[in-house]
C-alpha cells in the first residue's frame, strides 16, 4: 500500500497561513522555517519540499496572497453600471483584506525588507486589478467617464480603497465610525467624480 501524501495542498495553505501570522504579530524576522515548521505540527523538511528557500516561501505568500484576492474581484457580480461596480469591486477589495490581513502586508506594503517577487508572481498581482481597468476603459470609450487616460481613474479608485482599508487593518479609525457605511459612500463619491457631466443625472442615489 502506498504511503499517504502528506506534504500536500492543505499543508501548503497552512504553512502559508501561519508564516503570514508569524510576520504579522512579530515581524519578518520572527519568520525562522523551523519555527513554523514547529508551528505547525511538521518538519523543516516539509517546508523545504513545499516551498524551497526562505526567500521562495515569502514569494509563495505574495502569490498565495494575490491569487485569493484575484479570485475575489474576478469573482464580483457585475450590473452593467459603472459607478455600482466600482463600488462591487472596492468591497471585494476590502472584503479580501479584512479575510487575510496577514498577506495584504506583504502584497501591498512590502513589509519583508529586500523582497521582490519574481515574474510570475508579479505578473499574477497586475492581472488582478484587470476588472477594475476593463470597467474603467470601457466606460472611458463609451462616454460614460471623463475623457482622461484610463490608469489615471484606476489608480485614483485604487488609492482611495487601499488608503481606507489601510486605515482600518491598522485600527487608525473613530471606534464610532461607520466604517462600511462610510467606504461604500466614499467609494460611490470616487466614482461618480468620474461621469461625464452630462450623465451626472443618471448616477443613484
């Protein structure tokens, strides 16, 4: 009988998870391969096998991290209407920080000194802003948005999400403010910015 697999995708996901806590709680040096390999209940040579060096395994926690947050805004239920999906798409954005805080350091913050991802990984996280600039893109051609370049609107929808999502990982909100309420009114605003004036009457309320 052949021996269980045990170095298999769970172990993977677990591993990943817990050096993302690991870095979180104490900072990329607290991130020894035998201490998680401790952590979580297996040997260095698991981790070795899964993931290579340590430089491999912080990579792996950037891919891991954009890969999530990928499936999520491509996962968005669109409506046709540009300022609603800007909208559905910052809340996915929020809601993929909130379901993995430990990686959105590492994705967005560059929080492990001297790391750079490779090209794979890199290529992975600029695809997944790719809902975002579509919607924008068309919206720019048909008249419905401003007539300015396309990466501007993204990158000014792009910032105003991460700087409020980067806000409350770092608990630097009112603990009374709305904080939902407030993103999505926030978020809304952004966009509307961006019609036409002519299609200004057209935006909900």
């Amino acid at each position: 009988m052949a021996r269980p697999r045990t170095h298999d995708e769970a172990l993977r996901l677990k591993l990943l998870d817990r050096a993302g806590e690991l870095i979180a709680a104490d900072g990329p040096k607290a991130l020894s391969l035998r201490k998680l390999a401790a952590d979580a209940g297996t040997s260095t040579t698991a981790v070795y096998s899964l993931f290579g060096s340590k430089p491999d395994l912080v990579n792996a926690l950037y891919t891991e991290g954009f890969r999530r947050f990928g499936a999520r805004m491509a996962g968005t239920p669109l409506t046709g209407d540009v300022v609603e999906d800007l909208v559905a798409l910052g809340s996915a954005y929020r809601t993929s920080a909130l379901a993995d805080p430990n990686l959105y350091g590492i994705m967005f913050t560059r929080s492990i000194p001297g790391f750079e991802p490779n090209d794979d990984a890199e290529k992975l996280a600029r695809e997944t802003l790719g809902p975002l600039e579509q919607i924008i893109r068309q919206a720019v051609a048909d008249g419905v948005f401003a007539d300015v370049p396309p990466e501007t609107i993204a990158v000014g929808c792009w910032g105003i999400v991460h700087g409020l999502v980067s806000l409350e990982l770092t608990g630097n909100l009112p603990e009374e403010f709305d904080v939902t309420g407030s993103y999505e009114a926030a978020l809304r605003a952004n966009a509307s910015g961006w019609l036409r004036p002519q299609t200004s009457g057209n935006v909900p309320s």
